[in-house]
C-alpha cells in the first residue's frame, strides 16, 4: 500500500526542510560508524514492525530475516521518494501508513515491533510520539532506539544548549538537547541496557555525537 498523502505536518515547514534537509540527513547518518549503529539496533527486530520516521529508508538494509513487514511513519515525501531504490530491493513489503508519529493512525498492539532511528530528536512533540509507539505495539513487543542527544558531560551540554537554536532550523527542527531514555520510560517502556557514549569524531563534534542506542519493552 503506498497511499498518497497531502497536507503539511508540523516539522515539515519551508522549502529548506522539504527539498534540503532529507538529503542532508542521507549524507550525515547515511555510513561508516552510523551505519554499524544501525545494524545493531535492528538486531532483534521480527514480525510486524512499524518504523517512525522512515526517512530515506537507512535502516531497512539492516533488518533481519524474522521481519516480515515495515510499515514506515514518514512526512517528508522527498525522504520517502529517497528511498524508492532500498523500498525495490527490500525482500519485505514496505508501505508508507502514515505521516506524523504523534498520531499514529494504527491499531493499539498491533505490532511485534517499534523502530525509531534519529527521530525522537526532530519528531515536535517526542513524548507523545514515544507513548504512540507503546500503544502500537504489542504487549512483550519491542521498540529498539538510536538517537543522538543530550551528552552527560555538562560543557557539551552548555554547547548542546547554545547551538541548539540554530540546529533546529538548519536540520529540520532537530533538538541537541533531548534525552531519548527519559522520553521512553515516561511512556511505559521498560528500557533495556542502553549503549550510550560519543561515536567517533573530533572533539568539536560533540554536541551532534552523543548517541544513545537500546531496546525498551511493553510490559
Ligand atoms: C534526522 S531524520 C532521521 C531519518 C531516519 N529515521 C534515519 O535514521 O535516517 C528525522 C526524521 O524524522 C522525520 N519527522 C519529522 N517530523 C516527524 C513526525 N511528526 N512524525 C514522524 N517523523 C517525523 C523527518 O521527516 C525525518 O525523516
């Protein structure tokens, strides 16, 4: 199903975040370690999985063979029409159910499995997002998380907290400043052991590397 969505989502403003930032995105999270981190936070994946923030579809070379559908939450259509070469080589079906993960438009438990990668950083109102993926998934159904955010470390948080302004509008309203544990747990998700720690890259870089990797289940 690849039904034709119109209509503005809040997130997906000006021509910058529409014809720009998708690709931007593809470039920054697209390889090298962020690509390992993909990988990993797949593991686990099966059944019925529904993926908030599709994006240009980075995770879907990643999933492992026990997935058997992906339903892709995604509002930006160039991010979507990104990912039309990955949706023809995927061995599993992939439609496009929706466009905004604060409101899904999916049955309660009606998935084995949540995924959501560098999203809960850019979806506006993450907590409500964090407490639809608990509701659409089944009870002892997974939600797996990558994100970056808020570093432990209190200098890069101060710079986390100045440049914040300036990345949510030059990357689409993404945060530096959020804690993605935190988001979860608040919905009702028992968390998993997290990874969390700086992916390589120069000192500078810190505000945009503090990533956060784990699975959360519904009780
Ligand atoms: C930094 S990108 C990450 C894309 C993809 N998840 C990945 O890992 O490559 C953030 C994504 O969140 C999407 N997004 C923004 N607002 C959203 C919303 N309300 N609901 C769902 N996704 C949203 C953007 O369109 C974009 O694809």
């Amino acid at each position: 199903m690849d039904r034709d969505y119109g209509g503005p989502v809040a997130g997906i403003g000006g021509w910058w975040e529409r014809h720009v930032v998708p690709r931007l995105v593809e470039n920054a999270l697209g390889s090298g370690d962020v690509r390992r981190e993909r990988a990993a936070v797949c593991e686990g994946l099966s059944g019925r999985v529904l993926e908030v923030g599709f994006g240009s579809g980075l995770n879907l070379s990643h999933l492992p063979a026990g997935v058997t559908s992906l339903d892709a939450v995604e509002p930006s259509d160039l991010g979507w029409s990104m990912s039309a070469p990955r949706r023809d080589a995927a061995r599993l079906p992939v439609a496009r159910v929706g466009l905004d993960g604060q409101h899904l438009d999916v049955e309660d438990a009606s998935y084995d499995a949540v995924l959501c990668t560098f999203s809960l950083c850019t979806i506006p109102d993450a907590a409500l997002a964090a407490r639809e993926m608990a509701r659409a998934v089944r009870p002892g159904g997974t939600v797996h998380v990558l994100e970056h955010g808020a570093s432990p470390d209190p200098r890069v948080r101060r710079w986390q907290a100045r440049l914040d302004p300036v990345e949510r509008a030059v990357a689409g309203g993404c945060h530096l400043t959020r804690d993605p544990v935190a988001l979860v747990r608040a919905a009702g998700l028992e968390v998993g052991p997290v990874t969390q720690r700086y992916l390589p890259g120069p000192a500078v870089s810190r505000p945009w590397t503090y990533g956060y990797r784990f699975v959360a289940r519904r009780p």
